[in-house]
C-alpha cells in the first residue's frame, strides 16, 4: 500500500513536471502522498493483525473445547466417580466465584455509601458556614436600617468617598447574594446526596441478601463435593486403582498439552513479551504464598515410579493465585487430577500451569501481566487440602520452577 502511494506521487510529479506546473505543488503532492501513506498504512496492519489473531483464538477455542468435552466423555464411561467429582467441584468454583463476586460488588457499596455519606456530612458544614456568614451579614444590614444605601451615602461629605462606600455596598450585597445562590446550591445537593444515599443503602441490603443466599448454596455444593470425594478416595485406597488413575491424571494432561501446543505452532498467537520467557530464569516471583510439601522429580506416594513434574505449594484458602510472568491463558478449566486449572503461554514454547485452584479469575484468551492475580486457592482435583499445583513447561517438556523462582515461597 505504501509503495503504490509513493509511485502515485512520482507519476503526479511526472506529470507536473511534463505540463510545465510549479516544482514546488509536486514536492508538496509527494510529500502528502507520502505521509498519509506513512499515517494511515499501520493502522490497516494493526487492525487487520487483530482480527487475525481473533478468529486464531476463536479457532483454538474451538478445538480446546472439543478436546475437553472428549475428556469428559471418557471419565463418564471408564471413571464414574471422577466425573461426579468433575460436576460437583466446577458447581462448587461456579458457586464461590459468584459468592466472590457479590461480596466485591458489595464492598464497592459499601465504600460508595461512605463517600456519599462524608460528602452529606461536608455539605452539611458548608451549608453551616454559608449561613453564619449570611447571618452576620443580614445582622449588619439590620444595625444600618432599613434605608442602608440612602443613609450611607447621605453621611458621607467627600465625593470620593461616596464612590468608595457605593463599591464597598455592591461588594456587600454581592456577597450576600453569593451565598445565597451557594446556599441553594448545596440544598438541592444536599437533596441528590439524600437519595443516593438512600438507593445506595437498598442496593446493599439487597447484595447482603444475595451474598447469604450463595453461601447457602456453595454450602451445598461444597457437601456435595466431600461426600464425592470421600467416596472416590475410598476406591483409591487399593495400590493399584491410585496408580491407574495418577497414570490416566498424567494422560489427560499430556493430552491437553499436546493439542494446546499443536493448536498454537498453527494459530501462532503474537504474544510480544516484555521480555522473552528464558531471560526469566531464577529471577519469577512464586504464584502463591506457603511451604513447598512436593517437589519437582521426587517420587510420588503410592504411586510406583511416578515422578512430580512440577511442584505442590501447602497454602491457606482463599489466598491468591498470580501468573509468574506475562502472557496468555489459553486454557481455564477443571481437569482431573488437576481441578480448576489455569494454563497460561509465555511464548516460544514456554507455559506454566496452575492447579488446584476453587476460583478462576481469568478465561481462556485473557492476557495476564507478571504477579497479576489469576484464581483463588482451593483444593478441587479431590484434594483434602488446600494446595497449588505449580508447573513450568518448555515445549511440552516440565522444567524445575525452583530453578526458575527466586529462592522459596514466602510463608503465608
């Protein structure tokens, strides 16, 4: 586009030269050719680059989805109690993230009432001074009489004077009419404050009421949820039903990863990183605060010669979750074993994945930057305890995150 501008204008040019026109009209026909070639050009780029890069994730939304229905469909047939478990804790996420949503909402609420309530308090003063000083005024008036601008005028004898005192009365009833147009002013205010204050105050009895009501219902879910996992921990309790399904955990996941990365080398998403992923090594900060109760390559319990590829964080509920660097999710769902997963691109093959979460604060497709916060703390994947799940993945390959992070988790 650029260069079909540029060799308009020389023809222009050409022309102007050939019709014997002014040199200088075909400079400035080039130069403008030019510029709005220059000017308008990476606009087309960039728009056109977006909507690229939206339908790549529209279609890599699309196979991700099939792959996870697929998944679903197998635990249903081979694995009855893992998708009840699969049902009852995405019910228990859904639950807890609206019950943390209402509540945000409600402190939000909560703060706007209080502003409006200082800001009627401060009116209130306002209003307080303005009427003194309107008072003192009217008192001042009062003492002169009812004819003041007659009698200060007729007990003055120096015309300049009589001037003087005229401008000092105009500047006195000026300022009274100031504060009567303020004092008006902050009534009607005053009026606006009042029923705000008043629809404020109903819209938070109503998401208290809304709030109490979702904890009763993730009450449910979480009952729910315990009587799943006791049941299927039960069936676990046998060596070899812990081991099948460690081993169907690690599938599962290895199959996401494969199609993830299958889905990414054809969409290839342009994530232009602050700074490229490898230059990051030992200097991340850990997702979640706790203590490091697993670590990378040691061997699992019960488990034959299953190795840990990434590491389990012992943490407290309801703590926070954050992307070690900046990316792209593109992946924010339950998978077994695993829970309510988030698996976020860093670019050049590198991902990190984080499981074991209650809420998911982010969906697939989001851009997240480093130490942004990206779910809550849970135990979901039948865990009894609150943990986090930590990998780092180098095109398909897990990586050691303690060599990535820096020294350990801070305590919580």
């Amino acid at each position: 586009m650029v260069y079909d501008h540029i060799n308009q204008a020389l023809q222009n040019s050409y022309d102007c030269t050939k019709a014997s026109s002014s040199r200088s009209v075909c400079s400035l026909i080039i130069f403008l050719c030019v510029f709005a070639s220059l000017l308008f050009s990476p606009f087309d780029a960039v728009y056109s680059a977006n909507q690229t890069d939206q339908a790549k994730l529209t279609e890599l939304k699309a196979r991700i989805q099939e792959l996870q229905a697929e998944l679903e469909t197998d635990n249903k047939k081979k694995d009855n109690a893992v998708y009840l478990l699969q049902l009852a804790e995405k019910e228990v996420a859904t639950a807890s993230k609206k019950l943390f949503d209402t509540e945000k909402e409600y402190n939000k609420s909560q703060q706007k009432l209080a502003s409006l309530n200082l800001e009627k308090k401060q009116l209130r003063q306002q209003m307080t001074t303005n009427r003194d000083y309107l008072t003192n005024q009217i008192r001042a008036a009062y003492s002169i009489g009812k004819q003041e601008y007659v009698k200060l005028l007729l007990n003055q004898e120096d015309p300049a004077s009589v001037a003087r005192m005229m401008v000092y009365y105009q500047y006195f009833n000026q300022s009274r009419a100031n504060q009567l147009q303020r004092i008006d002013e902050r009534l009607t205010r005053l009026k606006t404050l009042s029923r705000d204050i008043e629809a404020q105050s109903a819209n938070l009895n109503t998401l208290k009421q809304e709030a109490l009501n979702e904890q009763e219902i993730l009450k449910s879910h979480r009952s729910t949820r315990a009587n799943v996992v006791a049941s299927l921990s039960a069936t676990l309790k046998e060596k070899n039903n812990l081991l099948n399904s460690l081993v169907r955990d690690e599938q599962h996941l290895k199959k996401l990863l494969q199609e993830i990365e299958t889905q990414l080398n054809d969409v290839k998403l342009d994530l232009s990183p602050p700074r490229e992923f490898k230059q990051l090594k030992g200097q991340l900060g850990w997702p979640t605060t706790g203590t490091l109760t697993a670590r990378f390559g040691s061997s699992r319990k019960n488990s034959g010669s299953l190795k840990w590829k990434g590491v389990v964080i012992k943490t407290d509920p309801g703590n926070t979750v954050n992307s070690v660097a900046y990316g792209r999710v593109v992946f924010a769902d339950w998978l077994r074993g695993f829970g309510m997963l988030i698996i976020i691109d860093h670019g050049d093959g590198y991902m990190s994945l984080y499981g074991h979460n209650e809420q998911l604060h982010k969906k697939m497709g989001d851009w997240v930057q480093a130490n942004e916060t990206i779910a809550t703390s849970g135990h979901t994947g039948g865990q009894m305890a609150t943990s986090l799940y930590f990998e780092i993945r180098h095109k398909g390959k897990p990586q050691d995150p303690v060599k990535w992070c820096k020294s350990l988790p801070k305590q919580s």
